[in-house]
C-alpha cells in the first residue's frame, strides 16, 4: 500500500483534515481515528518509509457521513514523521512532501478513503530577482502585522530565518483568519508567480483589516471617559456593530435580552444566572467566540416557561365522555385513569404517582396519553425513547461541548410552552446502558415526585421545577425496565382487544379515518360487518389494531383505483366474498377445536404477545430403554414441566395401569407448529393429561381445554393471561376449560358474551384434572394432596 517511491502512481491512504489546508514543504501535527493511526503504526513498525495523502473537508459532514464528494482532489503527499497514542485516537506528525492531485478516491468498506495520486509541479514563472523582492514585501508585513499585538516576537522570529515564501505560507496560513475555499484555491494555484503575488494580497488586506479596527478603537476612547471602562467597552460594541452594519442583534437596549430578562418570570437564581451570561456576552464583544453559544443559552433559559398559567379545574364528566369517544373497550384502564383523574382534582392537580401504560403494540398506549391531555385541556407532548443509550439525551449535554443542547424533557417543555403538559415518555422499555452513561438512571429524578421539583439539566445549569408536569410512560415489556425506575410508577396493565371490540373499533374510529385518508367517504365506500369480521378473523393476528388499519387501508386504495378509473358503481360495497380479490389469500390460519382426539392428545392453552392460541400436546411410545422425547421447540420451563409430568404419572398410576411398562417404552411428546418457539410453565396440566391419556389409553374430549402450573407433589398452581387464553378457547369451539382453581377470580376480566358460552371447572390437585379429563378417580392414598374440583356458575362470576 505504501510505496519507498512517494511519486508513483500507487495507492496510498487518505487522512482528511478538517478545517485546515497544509501547504508543500511545510510539517504538522494532526490527529487521526483510530482505525487510520493502527493501519499507519503497524507499516512504521515494519521499517518502512510510510506515506498518505491530505485532503481537505469541503463540507461540514463528520465521519461516518463523508462521501467522496464532500473531499477536495488536491492535496499533499505526506510522510509520516511520528506515531503515538490519544485516547482513542493517535497524534502524528507529517511532512507535507509534495502537491499531489489525487485520479482516484473511494471508500473502502472499513470505513477509510483510498486514492491513487499523481505530482503537480509548480510553473517556474518567476525571475530570482522578483522572487527576492516578494520575500521582502511578505516578511515586512508580516512583522507589520505581529507588532501590534504584544509577545508576537516568538511566534514571528522563525519566519526570518526562512528562505522560501512557501515555508513561510505553510508557517503562516494555519493563523490566518480566510475561508477554507481560499486557503485550498492558494494550494491548488500551480503558477508560482500568481501563488505568492494572491498570499502577499492576503497578508496587505489581513493588514488592512487589523488597522481599521484600531482605528475603530481610537474612535470610542475619544468619545468615552476612560474611568468608565465598561461604558467604554459597550460604546466600542455599538462602533463595530456600525463599522459592520451589523446592528440587528440589540443586547441591551429596547426588546434586548436585559429587558426580557428583567420582565421574565424566572425564579430570582435562575434570573442571576442569566444576568451573569449576559454580562459576558455585552463584555465579549460581536467577535467572541462564545457570543452564540451564550445567545444560544439565553435564548432557551427564556423561552422555557417558568410560571403555571390560569388552571383550568379538571371536569371528570368531560373526561370521562373524552375517554370514551376515542377509544372503545379497556373499561378498567379507562376507569382506572378517571381515577387517577379524581385524585390530581382534590390535590388540586398534583400529579403524584407516575402512570405507566404496558400492553402489546398497537393496544392505544400512546393515543390514551393523547386523550388524557384533551380531556385535562392541557398541551401534549410525546418523547420517543426507543434506542436511547446516552444519558445526556435526558439530562443534556454541559455547554463545554461542542453543539450542547438541553436533554429532551427540558426541549419538551420549551416546545410545550406550558410548565404542566401532558408528557408522555414514549417506549420507555427500548432505554439501553452504553459508555455514554444509563438514561434509565437519569430518569430516576425524573420521574420521583420528590426529587422533580428541582431537576438538574446538565445545560441549564439552574434547577427546573418538573412536579407540574403530568408524565405518563408506555411500554411493550416490562422486563427491560430497571426495577428502581418501575418502582416509581403505578402500571396499568392493557391487553389485547376482543374480536367484538375490534369490530367497534374499527367502525367507529379507524374507518371513518382511512376513508378521509383516501379521499373517500361513507357514500363512496361502505364496508359490511361480515366482511370486517372476515378481516379480523382471517387477515390480521394481532392483540391491538394496526394490522388492522393496514388491511382496510389496502381495501380502500382498491376501491380508490376502481372509482377513478371509472370501474365502480357507487357507493362500493364490499362484500366478505370479495375479499380474497382485494386482499388476497387469507393470512391466519386459526387453530381449531378438533372433531376426535386419539389417546395421547390434548388441547392446551397458550399466551403470545399478539393475544391467546390454542395449542395440540400430542404423545405416543414405542419400545426402547425408558427415554422421553421432546420437540416442538420447547423452552427449558416447559422441558421441566414434561420431565415433572413424567415422574407424577409413574408415582401416582405405575401401580394401576399394569399394561405399560416404563423400562421398556420410550416416551414422545410433540406440541405441533414446530416452528414457533414454546415456553413456560402453564402448560404443566396438559402435558401431565396427554401422557395419562397416553399411558391409560382414554381419550380426552377435543372440545375440552387446559391451563395450569403443576408441581412435583401434584398440586395445581396459577398462571398468567386467563383473559386472552378464554377468548382463544372460545373462538377455537371450545365448549369446556380447566382453569387452577386460584385464576378463578380471572374470569371477571373476560367478555360476557364469551362467558356464557363456556364451561369452566376450577382444579387445586391433579387428582381433580384426571377426574374431568378422562374420569379416573384415584383413590385417595395415592394421592399427596386433597381437593376438590368444582363447576363454576358462570352467572355468578
């Protein structure tokens, strides 16, 4: 890659330099990325003489966003003098060898540029005496120059010493205050005479520049008192500000930042504060390099409001009808946030407890913050957190940093323009650590009623009353969430929607959407019950409803396409028959309550993110050595469940059923859809049925199923998702369920119209599973553990 013949055409490596032209004949310091400085070190360490070419950034992009277009093609062949170690990046020092003009550039895949390289020599157009001449005109001026300024003798004593203009503008154009276009137009100007003729031009006009501004200074000590040395300071600002008719930015006069801020409503420490950056700003001059950042600062600390206007008394009627006009089912969520309502109207609006909304996508987690901000009549505001890994995304960056901003609960705020918006923290379970710190822990303070009230922004510098603030998160899990933080919110668990609920939703509120999304309305496009319920039965498996909207949205653009093209009759009705033309071939297969079971199989009941299912354990043995079998993808829980269904079933019936032999009979349990990954206890009762079943030879019922946790001593123990889990029984033809006895009091949660169509028997021990599965009663002895099973009257539940 690097060749001992510099002036080759060979391929070599490109350092980009930022912001900086270097000059032939000339040595710097630059510092590379790491990748770059390993490459170059491991060539050093070889002993060889290594090479790179230098091109200057034209553009404001920073890696990794630089193209090959955003470099110049001229630049300098470098040889690298020196090599070490910067924190994550390396130091090095070059020689700029020669102009070189680059014929080839692009981008390798790590992420480094490669050029290949050709010499540009300068055209000698310039006699010896003329050239002795320049040398004198560019050496006084610059000594012009540097004697203005005190302590210039050390930086301007090399230049005597030197004896070639391009040493010198090499030496002096890094300092030199011109655009990186015209530094880069002096390198690429090959004509000697034309390249030292434009750097004298720059260096009398550099000259120009500084003189004018001594005048200006001579002005204002004319006009000024010198004991009044701050007045004199302002009245120089206002002379520069004229000189450069630059007056639009008044600091201190009328409308200026002193008046606004003396007129603010910000609390007395946050108004010194801003008072102490303006005093800086006035004193620092239009020149300051920190002019705009400290514009910047007190063009936020303003803008945040710092006082709670007029409340407005929360109306739980008002709430309540807002509730339930825009989202239909979630009875207890919604009862559950007018509530929390009630409570904030007799603390007079004191938010206390954080609200935490978890659910699986698409259930109306963010649309209820939404609701809840209309129905308080306060400003909504909804801050995404997905894949935040830096904690100053939360508490802001300091301002020692290039580019700071404040985190994004204060831009939140700002861009609210009220102290007490509805906030919603939107996927606060996507949060995740990184090397920049854990955003998690930064809302610690965030979210803790007791620490809110003076939240510390790193860019702001002054604490920010925050307990005003109605926040409300939403999650899809809670397991990612750090248990500190979960602790200081209240969750309020929404599930999946029903097929009736669906139905409404999308009748009253995402249809009449999608139509005006597309143009349409109820006179062009009228979309049957049957063919909706065909839509969500057999085109969408989800627990909320944006499959759903994606479906009817393809229903409408059909219809669309047929209305301009003049091939429909209106209005259009759809029709459940005419789906398959529209959305094409059905997307779900649902599982179905099976007409017969052979021994060994039972309908179990599952739960998945996107709502209930139903699921077949089938078993069967063959002769062999006493080994269980299990596929279907299972997790390790569920693996245990078998191997603990396995000893219950030789404990408890080995003595019984006299015509199995486990020493010589292997055992095999499937759970079909192999491909979908399975776990968790709950699926204890049914495997301890299917190998019973097995085992006895009964079958049981295909339109019995089960749910429950088993344990070694045969007890029966609660599991999670009862409501998803009936309604999957129900839509599958299920007609009867075994339930452990504890989830009894789950049934409350499930649909009426689902209730009444099932039969629930509540188990404590197996003994009560086998007796309503395959009608074998165990004698008692056998058995560890007494209980009863009991038919649960579904019109008292």
């Amino acid at each position: 890659m690097y060749s001992q013949q510099p002036y080759s055409n060979k391929e070599s490596i490109v350092i980009p330099l930022f912001e900086i032209v270097v000059y032939p004949h000339s040595r710097t310091k630059l510092l590379i990325d790491k990748i770059t400085g390993e490459i170059l070190s491991t060539e050093m360490k070889n002993g060889e003489t290594v090479h790179a070419i230098g091109l200057t950034v034209k553009s404001d992009k920073q890696p990794p966003d630089l193209s090959e277009d955003d470099l110049y093609r001229t630049g300098n062949l470098f040889q690298i003098i020196s090599l070490q170690p910067a924190d994550e990046e390396y130091l090095i020092s070059v020689k700029a060898i020669q102009r070189v003009k680059t014929s080839s550039l692009y981008l390798k895949d790590d992420g480094l540029f490669y050029a290949t390289y050709e010499p540009v020599p300068d055209i000698r157009d310039l006699d010896e005496n003329f050239r002795e001449a320049l040398m004198v005109d560019v050496k006084k001026t610059i000594h012009d120059i540097s004697s203005r300024f005190q302590s210039s003798e050390e930086l301007t004593g090399p230049i005597t010493e030197m004896d070639s203009i391009d040493q010198i503008m090499g030496y002096v154009m890094p300092f030199m205050p011109i655009k990186v276009s015209e530094k880069q137009d002096l390198l690429e100007t090959v004509s000697v005479r034309e390249r030292y003729l434009t750097f004298l031009y720059v260096l009398t006009k550099q000259k120009e520049n500084i003189n004018l501004q001594i005048e200006v200074a001579k002005k204002v000590a004319e006009k000024v008192n010198k004991s009044h040395r701050e007045a004199m300071l302002r009245e120089q600002l206002k002379v520069i500000q004229e000189e450069l008719n630059d007056n639009e930015d008044s600091v201190s006069g009328e409308g200026g930042y002193r008046e606004r801020i003396e007129s603010s409503e910000m609390p007395d420490e946050v108004k010194k504060k801003a008072l102490s950056e303006l005093k800086k700003l006035e004193n620092g001059g239009g020149h300051n390099p920190e002019t705009p950042v400290i514009k910047n600062y007190l063009d936020i600390l303003l803008d945040l409001p710092w006082s709670i206007e007029e409340k407005k008394s929360i109306d739980i009627a008002e709430a309540r009808n807002v509730l339930e006009s825009n989202h239909n089912g979630l009875e207890k969520v919604k009862e559950r946030i007018i509530q929390h309502l009630a409570v904030m109207k007799l603390k007079h609006e004191k938010q206390g407890s954080i609200l935490l909304f978890t659910g699986p996508p698409g259930t109306g987690k963010t649309s209820l913050g939404k609701s809840i901000a209309d129905a308080l009549g306060r400003k909504y505001v909804r801050v995404s957190l997905g894949g935040v890994k830096d904690e100053a995304e939360i508490r802001g960056h300091r301002r020692t940093y290039v580019g700071a901003l404040p985190g994004r609960i204060v831009q939140g705020i700002r861009k609210a323009g009220t102290k007490n918006p509805v906030f919603v923290l939107d996927e606060i379970d996507k949060l995740s650590s990184s090397y920049s710190g854990d955003p998690a822990s930064a809302l610690l303070e965030v979210l803790d009623p007791e620490q809110n009230g003076t939240f510390s922004d790193h860019y702001l510098e002054v604490p920010y009353d925050l307990s005003e603030v109605l926040f409300i998160a939403t999650a899809n899990s809670l397991a990612s969430i750090p248990w500190p933080l979960l602790d200081r919110m209240e969750i309020i668990e929404i599930s999946g929607y029903t097929k009736n609920e669906k139905l409404a939703i999308a009748k009253d509120h995402l249809l009449p959407s999608i139509l005006e999304e597309h143009g349409l309305d109820a006179d062009k496009l009228v979309i049957e019950d049957d063919a909706l319920k065909l839509i969500v039965d057999k085109y969408t498996r989800e627990a909320g409803v944006r499959g759903l909207k994606k479906q009817l949205a393809r229903t409408a653009r059909f219809v669309s396409e047929r209305i301009v093209s003049g091939k429909a009759e209106l209005p259009y009705v759809v029709k459940a028959d005419m789906l398959t033309q529209i959305l094409g071939k059905e997307l779900i297969r649902q599982e179905e309550a099976r007409k017969e079971n052979v021994p060994g199989v039972v309908t179990g009941l599952a739960w998945t993110p996107v709502g209930g299912d139903i699921l077949f354990i089938e078993g069967t043995f063959m002769p062999g050595k006493g080994k269980l079998t299990l596929t279907g993808q299972l997790g390790d829980v569920m693996k245990e469940s078998a191997h603990i269904s396995l000893s219950l079933v030789r404990s408890r019936l080995a003595s019984t059923v006299n015509s199995f032999d486990f020493i010589t009979s292997d055992i095999h349990i499937h759970v079909p859809s192999g491909a979908t990954p399975k776990d968790g206890p709950s699926a204890g009762v049914t495997l301890f049925t299917a190998l019973t079943s097995l085992i006895t030879g009964k079958a049981v019922d295909p339109k019995l199923a089960m749910t429950g946790e088993i344990t070694l001593s045969g007890a029966v123990l609660p599991v999670g998702g009862i409501k998803e889990k009936v309604l999957a029984a129900h839509m599958a033809g299920i007609k009867k369920v075994i339930l452990p006895k504890e989830n009894e009091r789950d049934l409350e949660d499930v649909p009426e119209d689902a209730r009444n169509e099932l039969t629930f028997v509540t188990v404590e021990t197996i003994e009560d599973v086998l007796k309503e599965a395959l009608g074998i009663d165990l004698p008692r002895s056998m058995a560890s553990h007494t209980g009863s099973s009991s038919l649960v009257p579904v019109h008292n539940i």
